[in-house]
C-alpha cells in the first residue's frame, strides 16, 4: 500500500501569541523545535521510512521538515517546497490576536471567519505591513487578499493530484509538512470528510498522522503517531 504521513508544522511563535497568521513568515518556537524532533523521533520509531517529501515556501512548515528529516536521519531527502501548500491567506486578520478581535467585531462574527466553510474574512487592504506583494517567493504569483476554506481547498487538491499523486502511484513513500488548513483540504478529500465536517477538524502540531490508502489512494485507516 502507498505511504502517506501527513504532519502540521511545530508551534510557532504567532500560535503562542495566538495571531491569526496565514501566509505571513513566522518560525517555530522552542516548543516548536521540539515537537519537530519528536515527530522525526516518533516516525523512526514506527519504521516508517520515505523516498520524497513536499512542504510549502513558508519557515515554520520548511523547519519543521528539516528537524524532523534530521532526526530520522534523512537530512538527504529530495524535499519539494510549493505555494500551494501555505496556509490559509487571513486577509486583513494577518497579525491580529484573536482574542481582542472577538472584543472588536464580536465572537460570533470572529467564528464565522475562522470556522465557515466558504466565508473568507475581510480583504487584506493595500498598504498592510502583511503585504506580500514584493516577497520574491511569490513572484508571479496572484496572492489573494483573503481566502475561505473552500478557497483553500481548491488550491491544495490540484496541487495534490498533480504533484503528489504521481509519487505515491509510482511507489514512492511521500511525507507532506504543511499547515490546518492546507492539510484539512487533504484530510477532507482523504477521508470523504462533508464539508459541514471538515470545519471542526482539528489537527495538532507536530504529531504525525499515517494514512493508509488502497490502490485508489483512499483513505481505509488514519492514526496519529
């Protein structure tokens, strides 16, 4: 059966001050850092091994991935980094503590934004410190000025059928390190997930999940590690 291990970047430094982050660069903290090891640490143990490995262009998942290669001792694999693979674009809530956001427009419409399936937040507005316009990562690139989760989901599952895919057909043993939501769009299709489901998916940092897929690529078992 083809290998697939799914596995969300560390803690980073905007999950512990509890900012809306999205694709704005942030690192990992030291939690972070460890649970990065832990997640190398804890793959090695299981006897998992892979041939490939994908992430997306931003530190905190790219880091992730190096510590977690480095402590199964596969420093050495081909990694693949892509856009496609960010997490959801939070618009103009980039930077924002969630908290005091709910005190501003009200829990209610706070949850609307986080948690609807194709509710965007509000734009990102020209002039942000967040803008991501000049980033040469993203040259070429339309960088959208919010996105829902549909939103999000729409870009990874493309990506997934024409890049990842062909890798797990051929064989190969494929590690993905990305973000919730970039990795919700994958559990959903995976798992068949509706999309009234799929919203309250919560998917940890750093722990490791194993998908077993048939000749399909289908889901028939997922377990954390």
């Amino acid at each position: 059966m083809p290998t697939l291990v799914l596995l969300r970047h560390g803690q980073s430094t905007w999950n512990l001050e509890n900012r809306f982050t999205g694709w704005w660069d942030v690192g990992l903290t030291e939690k972070g850092d460890a649970e990065a090891k832990a997640a190398g640490i804890a793959i090695a143990a299981a006897g998992i091994d892979f041939d490939c490995a994908f992430t997306s262009v931003q530190s905190r998942a790219i880091n992730t991935l190096n510590l977690a290669l480095a402590w199964m001792d596969r420093a050495w694999l081909p990694v693949t980094k892509d856009w496609h693979l960010n997490e959801r674009h939070y618009g103009g809530l980039t930077g924002l503590n969630k908290a005091e956001t709910a005190l501003k427009y009200g829990e209610e419409q706070v949850r609307i934004w986080r948690r609807s399936f194709d509710v965007p937040p509000p734009p990102m507005l020209p002039g942000s410190p967040y803008d991501l316009s000049g980033d040469r990562r993203y040259a070429g690139i339309a960088i959208p000025a919010a996105e829902s989760l549909k939103d999000t989901i729409e870009r990874v599952l493309p990506y997934w059928q024409s890049a990842i895919v062909p890798e797990l057909r051929a064989g190969k043993r494929v590690l993905v390190v990305a973000h919730g939501n970039s990795l919700r769009a994958l559990v959903k299709h995976l798992s068949g997930i509706s999309d009234a489901n799929i919203v309250h998916e919560e998917i940890p940092t750093g722990k490791p999940m194993v998908y077993d897929l048939d000749a399909d690529l289908k889901a028939i078992g997922r377990r954390y590690l």
